[in-house]
C-alpha cells in the first residue's frame, strides 16, 4: 500500500478570495467551514513567503502531529526551507514568545487558548472554524481572536473544494448547529456526488465491532485501494484504533494508525499510509477520498461526559463538533455503519442492512 496521496492545489487553481487572502500584505484572520481552503492558503502564504527574493521566514503552526506532518509534506513538493519550517504549536511556545520571525501562520488557531496568544513576538496571521472546536476546555472563539488580533485583515472562504454536495448536505442535515451556509451547498451544484452509505449491522452497541461491521470495512477498502485514493477509518478513542488495527492485520498490506500515545509514538504521527486509521480529533485538518465511521449510532449518545480524575469535574470527551469534523474530511465517499437504525437520516443517506 502506498504513503497519503498528497495533492496541494497549483497557486494558479486559487480562487479570487483564496488569492485575496494568500496576496494581502497585512496579517489576515481566515475563517470558513471545513474544506474552504484554510489550510490551502496558510500553506501558501507560508511557501511564497519562503520563495520570496530575499526570503520571509515564517513558521507554520498546526495543533495535531498528524496536521503538521500532512502541512510539512505539502510544503516539501514546493520547498524544503518551508518544510522544516512547519512545527507543531504547542512544541513551539517557548520559541515563539523568545524569537522573532517574519511572521507565524497559525493554522486551526481555534485549539488553543487565549492564554497561548499572549506575548508572542512576531505578527500573526490565523485561520479558524468555531464549528471544529473540539477541544472545549483550552480553545479560543473567533470572537476572542479578533480581540486579541484586531488588525487582521478578514477573509472569509464561502466555497467547499473538499465534499460532495450530498456529503454536506446531510451534514447539515445531522448537525444542524454546525454554520453551514447555504451558499456552500448551492455552490456544489456541479460537485453532487453519491449519498453517504448508511449500513445497519444490528450489532450490540456496547460491544467494540462484529463480524458484519468488519467485512463491510474490509470490502470497502478493496473496492477503493490504489495508489492515489486515500481510505481513512475514523473512531472517537483510541482503544478503538487499536481494535480496527486487529482487524486489518493480514487482511490489508499496509496501513497506518495514530493514536495520542508518547510510548508508542514518541515523535507524533510520523507517516500516513493511505489507509489509515485515527481518531476524529487526530483526522482534523486532513481529507481522504473515502471516509467509514464504524458504530456511527454514538450520533445518539452524544455528548459523551466523563468526571475528570483530578477534579473530579464533569468533562465532555467527545461531542456532535467531533463527529462533524470526523464526516467532513470526505471527499467523494463517506460510510457510515451503525449497529441500529437511525430512521432521522433516511433523507440524506442511501441504507442498506448488512
């Protein structure tokens, strides 16, 4: 099985607005649902910057290891000063209040809180999404960096490069407090694409997987595998990961995983296969081809609460933001295998019973 199939869009492929945003000479605050381009426009900001006569050096920040090494390998097949110029922004902190750069480029800005911003030395252009805040307890609203930004010049990207207008169709439909503007969905008029697939598995929801849950995983996968589509299996946790892991063992020639887990992955998310399974928060920022979500009738349980050990503070651990977020990184084709049915959907998805 071959590595992610990495595709930046040519700079010549960006829209007005994205070239708007790309070009502006002031520090800008991008904003926009998943799949506008965010990413696209900070990766290019941040290679242009590189490629300048004399060169700008900026650094490009993201949250997850698997984020910063999708935005270091894009950055690689343009310029390799910009690749090693991509960091992770927690790792960054301490750097980032002592040195200066031309200028920090802070990608999914929304998963870190306020306090992170404070002191740091250089300008700072960000792009963020309320709608994919998935870490509640230190985050930073829009509102409140506009407050800490108030220069920045705003663009807002309104056009969905990444799904069908089927997949954002019923992601609006599913979480209908996501800000999905209308204007997204007429603007894939020419992009309409297949209904999500929803299989019913009748399984037990308490159980992690079964038998019919796995073949259809392990179908999906044969049916689509090459070197150039990239298949993700996305769960909430990462015990999960692990048990989606056994499942593909011997069964699929290569695959990657992540999972938060310094003994096991002491350096982050070191490759992406293009098979590869994660959790919803650790896919944040990526997109793949065909998306499968097994035990999708957690859409019901949610939000998941737990009492925090060392406060003893309830905590939500997994909410309708993460689902959305997991939903959204389809391209073409997202599976959804639930172990019930889910009649609420039967508009927005094509059902089968496994």
């Amino acid at each position: 099985m071959a590595e992610y199939y990495f595709n930046l869009p040519p700079i010549t492929a960006l829209t007005i607005p994205q070239q708007a945003a790309l070009d502006d000479p002031a520090q800008i605050a991008l904003s926009g649902g998943p799949g506008t381009g965010k990413s696209v426009v900070s990766l290019w900001r941040h290679i242009s910057n590189h490629m300048s006569n004399p060169a700008k050096k900026s650094l490009l920040l993201t949250y997850t290891t698997t984020l910063k090494e999708y935005l270091k390998a894009c950055c690689r097949s343009q310029n390799e000063d910009a690749a090693k110029m991509v960091a992770t922004s927690l790792k960054s902190r301490d750097k980032i209040h002592k040195y200066k750069f031309a200028e920090i480029i802070i990608d999914e800005a929304q998963d870190l809180d306020e306090g992170y911003y404070h002191g740091i030395l250089s300008n700072v252009s960000y792009g963020a999404d309320d709608s994919q805040i998935l870490y509640p307890d230190h985050c930073c609203y829009q509102s409140q960096l506009t407050s800490l930004f108030p220069d920045n010049v705003e663009h807002v990207l309104s056009k969905n490069f990444r799904s069908t207008q089927k997949i954002m169709k019923f992601a609006k439909a599913t979480f209908p407090d996501a800000v999905i503007p209308r204007e997204i969905i007429d603007g894939l008029a020419s992009n309409i694409g297949e209904l999500p697939v929803f299989m019913v598995s009748d399984g037990i929801s308490h159980e992690r997987t079964d038998d019919k849950q796995n073949n259809a995983i392990l179908e999906i996968i044969n049916a689509f595998k090459s070197d150039t589509h990239n298949i993700a299996i996305l769960v909430p946790w990462k015990s999960e990961v692990q048990v989606f892991e056994n499942i593909l063992k011997g069964k699929v020639d290569d695959f990657s995983l992540y999972y938060e887990n310094k003994e096991r992955f002491p350096d982050g998310c070191a490759t992406i296969k293009n098979v590869h399974i994660t959790t919803f928060k650790s896919a944040k920022g990526l997109e793949f081809d065909t998306v499968i979500i097994p035990n999708f009738d957690i859409l019901k349980r949610l939000p998941i609460i737990i009492q925090d050990r060392d406060t003893g503070e309830n905590k939500i651990i997994c909410d309708w933001k993460d689902l959305y977020v997991a939903c959204t990184r389809a391209k073409s084709n997202l599976y959804l295998i639930s172990n019930y049915d889910i009649p609420s959907l039967n508009s927005v998805v094509d059902k089968t019973v496994l």
